[in-house]
C-alpha cells in the first residue's frame, strides 16, 4: 500500500439554471467551463481539462491536479471522442446548473453539442464541488456508420524492421482518449464479475506498463506517470466487461502514452434520427501521489453517483430465501412470526422474497411458472389471497410497531424488452402508494439490447419520479446481463451473491473476501453482503475446518459490517442462542452510516481463512475507523498494514467487538500492531490521530 493520504472535500452549493452560449465565461461557483476563442476550460478547485474547441469535436490539451499541481500535457493531435472520419460542424456548448434531487447532488453540465457529418453528438461533462472528477454522458441522434475495424489479432503482427511495420489501424469508436507525452506510464487494468451465482473471483487486476497497441478489460484503468508521480483514472460507467452491449473484446486501449475507453454499448442500428440515444459513460480523475490518493479520489467521485441517506439507504435487512424454502412457506402467518423474531435480531427491513404475489415465477417451489408476459395475468402481482387473505397490510402494520419496514421482491416483465415497463412502474408506485413499501429488490433480469436497457432506465425513472425519489432499488447481481457495479448506480444498492448451506457453498471468509476484493474500486455500503444461519446443514461441512459452524454468530455478522448487512435466512430455523446477537445489530445500527460515509479500502491481509484482514473508513484526514478480523491465525498480536502515515500517534476505542483500547505510533507502511485474544474475532475501532 502507499500511504500518502489526500483529504477527501465535496461541499455543496445549490445552483440556478443558466445558459451560455460560445465565448463566453462560463462560472459556478467553484465549477466553471470557459471558452475562449479556441480554448476550452473546464473544472473546479481539483481538476482542469484543457481542449482545443474543434468546433465541439474536442481535443485534450492538458488534464492537470489541482492539489499536487501537476499538468499532464497531450500531444494535442486527435478528438476525445471519435465515431467516424468527418469533419465537425455547428458547435455549441451550454451549462446548467442542477441542484439536487435527494438521489444526486449538486452538480454543473457542460453540454458540448455538434455533428459529425449524418450524426449529431451531444457530450454532458458533468462537475461537482471539491471532486477530482469530470463524467462524460453522451448521446447519438442520426446515423452512426463505418466504425466496425476489425481489429488485428496481435499474433498476426509481423516483425519491427522499420517505422512503417509499427503503424497499427486507427481506432474509430472511442468515449475518451488522452495522448499524452512520455514513455514512461505505468497502468494497471481493472476487471470486475457478476453473475456470481457462478463467480466467486469477482475482481481480477492486471498492471502493465505501456508499449506499443494493446488492448484491456475492465471498468477501472489507472495510469501513473513513472517520471514525475501523480496521474489519472479511466472510470467506464457500463455493466461489467463481459455483459456489457455491441462488445468488441476490450475496454481501454494503451499505445505508448496513448490511452483510450473504448466500446460505446451500441451498434450501429441502435442509432436512429428519431431520438438521442445513450452510449456508455466514461470518467476521468486525477490524482497525486500513491495509490491512496488515486483511490480516494475516485471514491470522492463514486459517492456523487448517489447521496447516501441514512434513512434510506442504511439497513439491516433480513430475507428468508437463504434457507432454501422458496415461496412454499410464505403467507401471512409465516411472516408475522418472522417479523417478531426478526426484532429480536435488530433487523431493520424485512424483505419478502419471491411468492408474495398471486403470479407464479419460474423459481416457484409448488407450481411451473415464468418471467414472460406477466400481464396476461391481469392479477399476477396482487398478493396470493390464499396466503395473504387480508393483503400486505397487517405485516406492514406489524413491521411498523416493531421498527421494521418491509420490502417486496419484483421482477420486471422481461418480454420484448421490457416493453411493458409502464405496467411495472405503475405496479411498483401502487405498492408504495397503499402500503409505503420502498425497497423492491430487482430479479429476473436480461439486459441484451439497447432498448431493453433504456426501458428498464424508464422503468427506475418512472417510479422515482412518481414516488418522489423515495423509492430505492435492490439490483440483483447474480446471474444474467445486469448492471453490475458501475452502473445503475443512482437506483440504489446490489444485491451480491447467493449462498447457501444447503448446497455446502456459504463460506463466511469467501464472503469476506468478496467484500474485501470489491472495496478496494466499488463503495462497499453500496453492496448487500448475507450473513447466514450457521447452524443449518453442519452435516454438509463434516471435517472442514472452515464450516460455518466453527464461527461464531457475531462474528459472521461482523464480516458484513463495511457493507450493507443481509441476514439470509429464515428467523424461525434460529435457535435461542442467535438471538444474543441484538444489542452488536443495534449497536452497530448505531454508527453504522458514520462508518460507510468515509472512504471505506481494505487493510491488512486478503481473507483466507487464516489471515488478519479488515477494513478502514477514512472520515477525515484525521479521524476513521478501523475493522480488524483475527481469523484462524495462531497469533494474538499481528501487525495490520493501513492506509495511515508512518510514524503518527493514534488512539484506538473499540466501538463493537472484543479489543481494548490502545495508543500507539503507526509504523512503517502505515502498520499497527493489534491484538484480539480469540481466532475467529473482531474488534472495530474509532482511531483518531493526534495532530
């Protein structure tokens, strides 16, 4: 780890709409978009991209970070964004400045519009107070042809003998490039999976350094300048690598100093006159020096994608499907009981899984059911009458004295490409309307075509503005084409993984792990991680050392604490023992949002069982939290690499777990050296450093 910390500032300010028109100064407060003559500015008090105009058709100058003072400068010579060989023409650029919605912030939009011969291009650059950042929304109206190069497989490159054997074909469909001076650009690529009903290695890291054409995967390409420090992330806004639309094989593309984001997520035919079209988003941000900095400046950015509020979006959440009964126990009866015992847990939102309503799905328990054309059932989502014979409303009003709110799951109509997303939206707004149900997790899904992917963007829009935003989305992410976890981000959370004791595959350090991988590129409070009943299907684990009987009931909850803890079982299998569990939930209920609005990475070692591992929420240059597991390590003290300086005073006070508070200087690589007497056990720590 390096261990530079650069401070993490987003304030706020509440704008008023305006309009610019070319040569003008373009201010917000601290965002501004300046074009002069043929130069265009853009940034705040963090970052600034420097273009040449181009009549809209923009190339990048310069990209500099504001708090290290350095400029990384281009060569100047080819558009950001390309999608064909003709000239531009009509450039426009306006600003708005949109004040938030509850879901997203504050933020300034440069909206650069233009043609490019048959196609009209508008590009969204959008700003926001203190974040080292700028996204690129972009839209296509017309017709988009001639960008289908095959690519030449590496293998069939002939040997160098001359500068004419290094030319490669131009690249024609890029969201963002940057051509920037040096040899020296060292990068690492990003790739994250879903579909984790079948993956259980969710992100995969690949450093280089840059040399001739080569092509990467991922969501997240970081480049750091091996001369002088500092550099730049590509963030590309779009379902994971192998889910994503019109994929061509690859993400980024690096050639020497040259970096690009490719793939777009059209096609060609997806391209129409008739109305604007989306394609994938990308991202730029800078940082300085080390990892760390790179990092938190990115997460600065990812927390603008959606405002974490604690009376939304904070939850403990418990739903019976991970003990494997499916829809053949859910009725009213079952969920009254479950709700009362639920309490007893500290549970705060109980979610009722697939069976609730009268329409049968395909993973029905007792009867053959589908996903297809729903509708032909005018009834298919009221509640089942037989096993809710009064409706929803007497678990909604139990959960209402008990402190619990209570979701519903949902699967959108999957035929024609969600043709029917209007029928949904109403369905999902009815429910919140009757019974002020506002978590619905999200299932089922296919997103295999452009317009599949814009209904369902309908589909979430309709209900947020029918609703007033109150609604928020639990997107399932274990099979199929899905948003993944840059994507969609704005609707609410993900729902991780399935795992289940049944099947013997509910390991809580793989579940760990998961957490622990995806932390490091992804806001952990973003995702929803199960804890189980461990004292189901022991018999299935007979000999395994790491069989969820051997731990503790806490402490396989402690290792959902960094994200949004699930408890994926029925309350009713529990024995009495578990129950012991309520005042660790209540207590961390408690602190659980000042935790996740830090900066929440990784410390210590990967989970394997064996490690000393956890977590580390940086809520300000100077105070945080740690969350450190002994696993089943031999030894009692072990020192935990963090993202702090060397040589800083610290004082720990634990808030939940077993460790006692202690003061201590913080040595090299950032290590502390802690003790927790029991393996298996936590402790998570308030730190604060002594200035």
């Amino acid at each position: 780890m390096n261990l530079e910390y650069r401070g993490i500032t987003a304030g706020i300010t509440l704008f008023a709409c305006c309009v610019f028109t070319n040569n003008s100064t373009i201010l917000a407060d601290e965002c501004y978009a300046h074009l002069k003559g043929d130069t265009l500015r853009m940034g705040n008090s963090r970052i600034e991209r420097t273009a040449l105009w181009n009549n809209g058709h923009i190339i990048t100058l310069s990209l500099t970070d504001k708090l290290s003072g350095k400029t990384m400068k281009t060569a100047g010579k080819n558009p950001d964004f390309n999608v064909n060989r003709e000239k531009p023409a009509d450039g426009k650029i306006r600003v708005r400045q949109i004040k938030s919605d509850g879901i997203r912030p504050d933020r300034t939009v440069a909206t650069v519009s233009y043609r490019l011969g048959d196609l009209e291009v508008e590009r969204d650059y959008r700003l926001y107070d203190g974040i080292p950042a700028i996204g690129i929304d972009t839209r296509l109206r017309g017709e988009l042809s001639g960008t289908a190069e095959k690519e030449t497989n590496a293998a069939d490159r002939k040997n160098i003998e001359h500068a004419a054997d290094m030319k490669v074909k131009p690249v024609t469909m890029l969201l963002d490039r940057l051509d920037l001076k040096g040899n020296h650009w060292h990068g690492s690529a990003v790739e994250f999976r879903d579909i984790t009903d079948w993956n259980n290695n969710l992100v995969d890291r690949k450093d280089f350094i840059s040399y001739r054409k080569t092509n990467h995967r991922g969501n997240i390409l970081t480049v750091t300048d091996g001369e002088n420090g500092g550099g730049f992330i590509f963030l590309k806004e779009a379902p994971c690598s192998g889910v994503q639309l019109a994929y061509k094989g690859s993400d980024f593309i690096s050639d020497f100093g040259s970096f690009m984001v490719t793939g777009l997520g059209v096609s060609n035919s997806d391209i129409t006159p008739d109305k604007w079209t989306p394609t994938y988003s990308s991202v730029v941000c800078t940082f300085g020096e080390g990892e760390l900095s790179a990092l938190s400046a990115l997460r600065s950015y990812q927390k603008q994608c959606r405002i974490l509020d604690p009376n939304r979006d904070e939850m403990v959440m418990m739903n019976t499907w991970g003990d494997r009964s499916q829809d053949a126990k859910v009725n009213e009866e079952f969920c009254l009981a479950e709700l009362d015992k639920a309490a007893r847990l500290g549970i705060s939102l109980f979610q009722i899984d697939d069976g609730w309503q009268s329409g049968k799905s395909p993973n029905s328990a007792v009867a053959n059911g589908s996903f297809k054309d729903i509708y032909a059932n005018a009834g298919y989502w009221t509640p089942d009458p037989v096993k809710y014979p009064r409706g929803l409303r007497p678990i909604v009003e139990r959960g209402k004295k008990l402190g619990i709110e209570i979701g519903l799951w949902f699967n959108p109509s999957v035929q024609n490409d969600f043709a029917d997303w209007e029928k949904d939206a109403d369905i999902i707004t009815g429910l919140w309307k009757e019974h002020g149900i506002r978590m619905f997790k999200i299932d089922g899904l296919t997103v295999a075509s452009k317009r599949a992917e814009e209904n369902l963007r309908k589909l979430f829009d309709r209900v947020l503005e029918n609703t007033g935003n109150a609604v928020m989305f639990n997107l399932d992410a274990t099979a199929s084409r899905r948003g993944g976890y840059h994507f969609f981000n704005e609707y609410g959370n993900v729902f991780l993984e399935n795992r289940y004791t049944d099947w013997g595959n509910y390991y809580p350090y793989h579940t760990l792990r998961n957490l622990w991988q995806l932390s490091r590129y992804v806001p952990a409070e973003r995702l929803q991680i199960e804890f189980l009943n461990k004292w189901r299907n022991a018999d299935k684990y007979t000999g395994d050392n790491f069989a969820p009987a051997n731990y503790d009931f806490p402490y396989i909850f402690a290792i959902t604490m960094a994200g949004q803890p699930l408890a994926w079982m029925e309350a009713g299998n529990l024995p009495e023992e578990a129950f012991e569990i309520e005042p660790l939930v209540k207590a961390y209920r408690n602190i659980q949002h000042d935790f996740h609005k830090g900066t929440i990475l990784p410390v210590g070692e990967e989970p394997s069982g064996r490690a000393w591992t956890g977590f580390q929420s940086v809520t300000s240059p100077t105070e945080g939290y740690l969350l450190v597991y002994r696993e089943d390590n031999e030894s009692d003290r072990y020192p935990v690499e963090t993202w702090l300086y060397k040589g800083s005073d610290i004082t720990l006070t634990p808030v939940l777990g077993t460790g006692k508070k202690f003061r201590t200087q913080i040595g090299h690589k950032g290590t502390i050296t802690f003790s927790l007497p029991d393996k298996n056990s936590f402790c998570l720590y308030r730190y604060s450093i002594k200035k």
